[in-house]
C-alpha cells in the first residue's frame, strides 16, 4: 500500500528557522555521542530525548536544560508544548550527518515535508555488493512496506511540528522507524534535502527490519489507529470518516480474501474454461520441456476455436494446472475458481488504492472497493472467469503504480517501477491488450511534462531526460516479462504479439448471435453503444448516480481536474474505439472489467464529495442514499447466489424487464446447478439406467459435474436449431439464443419441463423430461427418405408442443420434400415456426426454396435476404439468393452472393463455378477464366469446361475455347 508523493515548492524561504530532534535512547546506560554533537553544535537544536530509564548522561543533560525527557506515552504531549518549527527523528543506529544535510536547507513556506533527494556518501562509492544488497532492499521494501521513498534506507526525514503531530495523533511510535513509516503512510507533498553521510548503510539488514516492522505498521495503522481516530469524539467529521474507511477498507479486505474463495466452490465452469485448461496443459509442456514439446502448435488435432486461442496469454490458467500438477489436486476446477477468487479480490484490493493513490481519501478508496464488489457482474464472474478477472487485476494493478510513476516523474522509485512493471506483465501474461498501459503513460505523463512550461521554476527541456530514461525500463520489462507464459508470443516477441492484438481487435473466428434489446444480432454489427448500455444497465445506479455528480463537478473542482478527465478518457476511450473499429462484442460487459473501475471511482469521488460536505443536509441525504443503495445490492447478491452475475438494474428493470431482450445465463452458470437438482430428484428414478442428456449449453462442465455422482449420465450438445434431433432422455436448456417471442410468448419454458433454475422469478434454466420420441423419430424417418413416417411424426411433435418451432419447421420440410403438390402445405407450417420464432432463418430459406421452385425469384429472394439477415452466415441462403439473382439476370448481386459462399462456406467447386457463370454474365471475362480454371484443377465437371470454353470464346480466343468444348464432350461420352 504505498503512497505516492509528489515534490512541491512554493512560497518565500522560511527565516530562522528552528529544528528539533526527537532522540530514542532505547539502549540502557549507554553513550550518546550523536546527542553530544548536537548539544555542541554552532545551532540549537530543540531535543526531546524517549527513553525508557534516565541514565546519568541523559539526567546531566536535563538538569542543564540541553534536553528534555519523555516516556513514548508523553511523546505527543511534550511535542505539542514544544517551541520548534520542524523535527526531524534519530538513535544510535543513524548514519547520516544531521549538522551536514541540514546546512543548505531553506524551508519554503507552504512545505511541511522535507525528505533527501539526493544521498553524498564522503569519499564513496557504491560497490557491487552494496548496489546488488540495495536492490535486495528496494525489493522487500516494495512489497512489505510503506516506507518506498527515494533513499528510504536512510529513514531521513524533515516535518513541520503540525504535520508530525497529526502523524502521531493516534497510536505510539516507539522508535525512527515507526515515525517514519506513519509518514510514509499519508499522502503528503514534500520537498528535497541534500543528505550527507560517511558511509552507506548495511541494506541486508535495514531491508529485514523494515519489512518486519512494515508488517506491523500496517497492521496497527490500519486497525488498531484507524479505531482510535475513528472513535475521536474531538475529531471533526471528514477525519473520524478518513479512519472508518481505513478501518473498514482492510477489514472488507480481508473478509472478502477469506470469504470468496470459499464462495467460489458455489459456482459452475464457465462456457470457454474446458477449452482454456486444455490449452494451458499444452503451454505448461511447451514451458517445461523448454520448448521442445510444441503440441500447443498442433492446431489440427483440437476444434476450431484452439488456434485463436494463441492470441491470448494463459498465466492464470498454466498457474492452475502447475498448482494442480505439482499438489496433485483431483477437483481441478473447484481449484481454479479458489484462484481466480484470490484473483478477483486483489482486483478489489488494487481498484480501492487506485481511487486512494488519485483522490488522497480512504472514503473514496472504500467507496471505491465497495461498489466494485457489489458490482454483481464482477462479483460473479471473480468466481469462475479465468480470462477478464485476472486480467482487471493486472491492468488496476498497473493503473494504481502508473499513477505513482507519473506524479514521481522526473525521478520515480524504484519500488514504484518494480510493481508498475508486475502490473503490466500480468496484464499482458493473460490479454496483449494489457500493452495499452503504455501509451497512457507516454499521455499522461507528456501532459505532465507539458505543464512544466507554465511554471517559471521549472526547466521542462532539462527533466524530459528522466520522463523518458524511466519510462524504457517500464515498456521493455513490463512487456518482455508478459510474454513469459505465452508461447506464441515467445516465438516472434516482436510481430505475433502485435498480430494478437489485431486478432483480437477484430474477433472473426466464430459467427455470433445474441439477443440484443429484443433483436437477434450479428454481434460483429451491434449498435455503437452495446458495451456503454451493457455497463449502464449492468452497474449499481446508486455508483452510476455518484459517477453523475462526479462528471458535473469536473468544471468546478478544479485542484483535481486532470485526474477527473484521466477517468473519463480511461473509461470511455476503450470502448469508443471499440465502436469505431466495429469490433465483434459478446456476453455483455465481461471484457470491459479493466475500464469499469474507471467509472467506479467517479462514482465514489462523486458521493465523497456528497458526504464529506459541509452543508449538513447534503451530507444527511448522502448518507442515506448511499447506505440504501448499498444495502438494496447487498441483500440482491445473497438472494441471488450464486447466480449474481445475471443483473440488470432499476433502468432495465431488473431481470424481470431485461428478459427477452437481453441475454440472461449466457455463462453457463446455471449447469451445475441442474446437475444437482437431476441427482436429487431425477436420478434416482432412473435405477442405474444409462440416460442421455440434451443440452443447448456447455455439456463439457455438466459432464464434469455429473461423473462426480454417476457415470451412467451421457451429456450431449445440441445445435440452437436442431435441439430435438438427437434421442434423449432429458434436455437441459438455457434461454441463452432463444428469441423475445419465443421467452415472452408462452413457448418457453418448453413442454415436458419439471423444473427450472429460476433468477427473480425468471426462469434461466430448464429441466425437460422426453414424454415422447417424436422428433429424433421425425428425423430419423427423414435420414432414409420415409416422408410419410417423418411427416407423421413431426406432425405429432406440433400437437404435442405447438411452441416448438423445429417441429413445424421439420414438418414443412418433409411436406416440401414430398413434391410440389405439398408446397402449400410446406409454406403453411414454415410459416407456423415463423410465428414461434420470427428469426427462424432456415424456415425463410426453405419457403425462399420452394417459391424458387415455382420460378417465383424476387419473392424467393426475399426470404432468402430475411434468412441472412437473422444467419449472416448461412451458407444455404447465400448459395439459393445466389441462384435466385441469376436467373433473375441480376449478376452482379449474383456474384456477390456466390463470393460470399466461399467466405463463409470454404472453398468448395460449385461455388466457384457459378461464380464463374455470373463474371461471364457481367462480361469480367478475365475473372470467370481464373474461377472456372480452378474448378477443373479441382474436379472432372464437364460443365465447368463447357462454361470456360464459352468464358474464352466470348473473349476472342477460340483456339482455347474450342479445347474446353471438346474436352466437356469427351466427359460426356
């Protein structure tokens, strides 16, 4: 938890000035020659001397009025009836020359801290063992400690006696150390010192002290002082509020580190978490075979989706399977989800110190980590999301040091560079979009630098060294260190990192659909605002409606304007980029975790400046609606569990409102718990009988929790639009894909459902028992061409169930595959499955058909343009609108279509040459030649020689013309 200071100077030089040091004398009987130099010193100094017992020197030095004597109890009491302006702190282990690194010091008006800028060490250099046990230092020192100061080894520090006091208000300090680290804890702005000293301090030694001690300052500073200022009845309000937040802060901390890893074991596997575990097995052999076992490059022996997956890093995931490799853990998932918990908590952890490290106030830190936690998306997705939790929590880790890095510039610390490049390697190690914390350093801080030119002490060309030297360590350890778990980028660390990220920026690997405000959409063409209305109906109002008040007062509160504009452009450009790349987007706002805390802590300063105003009714009002809004969330989530992540707040409705229009389970979540309720009650019944389960969702992570119980469940995917096809015994079936009409309709849930997984009375899951075999019938009759069996039994499967629209659509197609005398018919029950299901694509491209049939083109066209519309890759519906264009004369349209075939279809011949066929229709001649060459490549089709013979005689050449006739002749024969 370290603070980030910034250097200031303002005002005249302070005259005459008057220095006191507080002397612990915490050896008994022993010498003091550091306090007899500066008894004898050419200045006065004021010296409060603590000592546990008076020994003979220390009682000498009294009765001559040289020093006064206090227990650590009456420190701040002999402090406050003190006469010195500034103080600074010593014992005998101090090694720096007091009388030395104060000569050069004026004071400014205005600068109560003064702390050593620069260390001369007489007569020395550092050698390689001090510079090698200084790095040993800096690195303790950044984790276990407040103390990160420039030269904090040193424990040199120059305070106002104000400030020093309010440093000590609440619990002891028993020695240098203690003091120092009550001052490293608040945010306060400092000025520089010279610091001289004969030697260099033993670093092994004071790094293992000062994380020991750091341990427990933090400890006390956090708890033991944050409850004593807290319960100050003197203190004002803002203050006694400043210690409740510390308090409540590390306690919610900690409670929640205990708390949801336990909650995790309550959650299912996530739809992408099988693919992900199996891809980390491999990078986990590639990283300890040293390369040489290179199966994670085998794209062609795993599914489709495993040679995207090289576009993403996996350290969370080869951490699991190390973890579960090396312990031999058997329950690998309920592993993962104990981690991505941990994970997920940091997060919370990393976005409160972030609104700290901006703000200066621990209400808005906790405000901050309170309203991220309450945030039911995040929350949820903490407990089984292996890919966007981990990754906010590298990017708010990188965000929080980058904060500190800038206000530090020209001159950062170590300990701040360190972190900041652990928070750009994790963020990285899972997402390459983890890189985009570089370029708002470059931004922020040029905005920084740029700001020096309006200041006349400052000399911007002369520090625009030290803004850049910092900022190469950063960029080069940051990213080289992220790429450590990630084999493709290991490979070409240069140009496969960068390929990732426009992979990435550009998903085309998969063809999605969603339900997006009722409308079934292609979610490479949603609306520009699909991820900010996501977000707005996602968050809490009660954070949405600070974040308001916040953004108003951006004009007006202008000591922080710069920081208040930095959440805004960290928020919205992301996702305003997004939009303008038209990037496909999917599952609400799961990818956007690492820009919502930007938001979040708008929301907190918002309601911060609320509370701590000083009109009481205001800050009445504050407090009231803030604890109710907290209070209404808190109660929604443990009623919710652990089904959390599905929320859509007051704007939407709630759930109840988004139903229909948005999509609910689209997770998997819901799985485990349909398992558990089929053991309990189902299962039993079956007496050890093997049974198949049909599932729209996720059969992988059912499967996982299924063979817990039994091995006699076989769990089966089923496509959206075939979910009947297949025998079964059940089906599990989320809303996820189904449309508004058919959720808000009455045909869900389906015939023959026992029960349901149901969120605010919404049903998100159902258990449908199979009363009857009619549709694996229908479709088994279809595979062998008994139209009659199909048709009667798809008719059966529409009197049994007339909201299933695959049963009228599977019925109009064996009546249409009867004959034309059937059409009527055919087209009445496709249209019956329109009614169901208004986006039934295939029933528009088998109506689309049999109008096609009839020589009716423009009207088949339309509903073949109405089938790609809801299935933009369809291949079927290009391939009939293709044809349907054709003999409508229409080719270009024709070749559109054709082309499009080949895009979403591959590269099959057929497409091809009646590609060929429309380039010769629009006399591109050249173009028909290259298409219907490659067809005869690839096949003996006698019409594509006979077509590219007419393709050359058209363009003159009749020798070749006259060959490809003669050869479609001979095929012919």
């Amino acid at each position: 938890m370290k603070k980030g200071l910034r250097k200031e100077q303002n005002g005249p030089a302070v005259s005459n000035f008057s220095i006191g040091v507080i002397y612990f004398a915490q050896a008994e009987n022993a010498d003091y020659p550091l306090l007899e130099n500066l008894m004898n010193a050419n200045r006065n100094y004021d010296i409060i001397v603590v000592a546990k017992s008076n020994s003979e020197s220390l009682n000498r030095w009294k009765e001559q009025g040289k020093i006064q004597i206090c227990s650590v109890a009456d420190l701040k009491s002999t402090l406050a009836s003190s006469q010195a302006d500034y103080w600074l702190a010593a014992d005998e282990q101090v090694s720096w020359n007091i009388a030395k690194s104060l000569a050069g010091l004026h004071p400014e008006k205005g600068t109560d801290l003064y702390l050593p800028g620069t260390v001369r060490v007489d007569g020395n250099k550092p050698g390689l063992a001090q510079i090698l046990s200084r790095i040993y230092y800096s690195k303790l020192q950044a984790f276990f400690s407040p103390s990160t100061y420039q030269n904090s080894v040193w424990k040199a520090f120059i305070i106002g006696k104000e400030a020093l006091l309010s440093c000590l208000q609440y619990g002891e300090s028993k020695n240098v150390l203690e003091i120092y680290h009550r001052i490293c804890s608040i945010e306060q702005d400092y000025g520089e010192f010279e610091l001289v000293a004969p030697k260099y301090p033993a670093y092994v030694k004071e790094a293992n002290t000062t994380a020991k001690a750091g341990v427990s300052h933090y400890i006390k500073w956090f708890f033991k002082d944050a409850w004593q200022q807290m319960r100050d009845g003197e203190a004002g309000f803002t203050k006694r509020l400043q210690g409740f937040s510390r308090f409540f802060f590390a306690s919610l901390f900690l409670l929640c580190l205990v708390g949801m890893p336990i909650l995790s074991f309550d959650y299912g596997i996530s739809w992408d978490e099988k693919l992900q575990y199996e891809y980390a097995h491999d990078i986990y052999a590639y990283l300890t075979s040293f390369g040489e076992d290179r199966s994670i490059f085998d794209f062609g022996t795993h599914s489709a989706l495993w040679q995207p997956m090289q576009y993403y890093g996996s350290f969370f995931d080869v951490l699991t399977v190390a973890i579960n490799d090396l312990f031999g853990i058997e329950n690998e998932f309920e592993m993962r989800h104990f981690l991505n918990a941990i994970f997920g908590v940091f997060g919370l952890l990393y976005a409160g110190l972030f609104a700290r490290a901006i703000s200066k106030n621990w209400f808005t830190a906790l405000l901050t980590f309170i309203f991220l936690l309450l945030t039911p998306s995040y929350f949820g997705h903490s407990m089984f999301n292996p890919k966007d939790i981990p990754f906010a929590t590298g990017f708010y880790m990188a965000m929080y040091y980058m904060v500190h890095f800038i206000r530090e510039l020209p001159n950062p610390r170590f300990s701040t560079i360190l972190m900041l490049i652990l928070g750009i390697a994790l963020s990285i190690s899972i997402r390459v979009g983890g890189i985009l914390i570089f370029p708002y350093i470059l931004l922020f801080g040029g905005v920084k630098w740029l700001n020096l030119f309006s200041k006349k002490d400052q000399k911007p060309f002369q520090q625009l060294k030290g803004y850049l030297l910092y900022f190469i360590p950063v960029v080069i350890g940051g990213y080289f260190l992220g790429l450590i778990f990630w084999p493709y980028a290991i490979e070409d660390p240069i140009h496969n990192p960068l390929n990732a990220l426009k992979g990435l920026s550009n998903v085309n690997y998969t063809t999605s659909y969603e339900t997006f405000e009722g409308i079934r959409t292609y979610m490479s063409q949603v609306p520009w605002y699909y991820s900010l209305k996501w977000i707005a109906i996602g968050s809490p109002v009660i954070m949405l409606l600070g974040a308001a008040i916040q953004v108003i007062r951006i004009p007006f509160d202008r000591k922080n304007t710069g920081w208040n504009l930095m959440l805004v452009f960290m928020f919205l450009f992301p996702l305003l980029y997004a939009a303008y790349k038209e990037s496909m987007l999917y599952n609400g706002w799961r990818h956007w975790f690492f820009v919502y805390v930007n938001l979040v802590v708008l929301g907190a300063w918002g309601w911060t400046w609320v509370i701590e105003n000083k009109q009481k009714w205001m800050r009445y009002t504050g407090i009231v609606l803030v604890a109710v809004g907290v209070a209404d969330m808190t109660v929604w989530m443990i009623k919710s569990h652990p089904n959390q992540y599905i929320y859509f707040n007051e704007l939407e409705g709630g759930i109840q409102g988004a139903y229909g229009y948005y999509e609910t389970d689209y997770y998997s979540n819901t799985m485990r718990q349909a398992v558990e309720w089929f053991v309990e009650n189902e299962l039993p019944k079956t007496n050890g009988k093997a049974i198949t389960i049909l599932t729209n969702n996720e059969p992988l992570t059912g499967q996982y929790y299924m063979n817990k119980y039994t091995d006699s469940v076989n769990i089966m995917w089923t496509r959206e639009y075939e979910l009947t096809k297949k025998p079964g015994d059940y089906s599990f079936f989320t809303s996820r894909t189904m449309s508004k009409t058919t959720l808000l309709d009455g045909y869900w849930p389906p015939k023959g459902t026992i029960h349901t997984i149901d969120l605010d009375g919404v049903p998100l899951m159902a258990i449908v028992k199979h009363e009857n075999s009619y549709m694996s019938d229908g479709y088994a009759s279809l595979e062998v061409n008994d139209l009659n069996g199909s048709v009667e039994n798809f008719y059966k499967a529409t009197r049994y169930d007339p909201g299933n629209e695959e049963a009228w659509r599977m019925l109009g197609m064996s009546l249409a595959n009867k004959g034309p005398a059937y059409s009527d018919s055919a087209i009445h029950m496709l249209q019956k499955g329109v009614e169901v299901l208004p986006e039934a694509f295939i029933c528009y491209d088998m109506m689309g058909m049999i109008y096609a049939s009839q020589n009716r083109y423009d009207t088949a066209a339309t509903l073949f343009k109405k089938a790609i519309g809801y299935k933009i890759n369809y291949t079927n519906a290009h391939y009939n609108l293709g044809v349907a264009y054709y003999n409508l004369s229409d080719f270009g349209h024709a070749a559109d279509e054709f082309t499009n075939c080949v895009k979403y279809g591959g590269q099959q011949t057929q497409y091809y040459k009646l590609l060929g066929l429309s380039k010769i229709g629009l006399n591109q001649l050249d173009d028909a030649i290259q298409y219907l060459t490659y067809v005869i490549q690839k096949t003996s089709d006698p019409d594509a020689y006979e077509y590219l013979g007419k393709a050359y005689e058209l363009k003159g050449n009749k020798e070749a013309a006259q060959q490809m006739y003669q050869r479609a002749q001979q095929m012919r024969q």
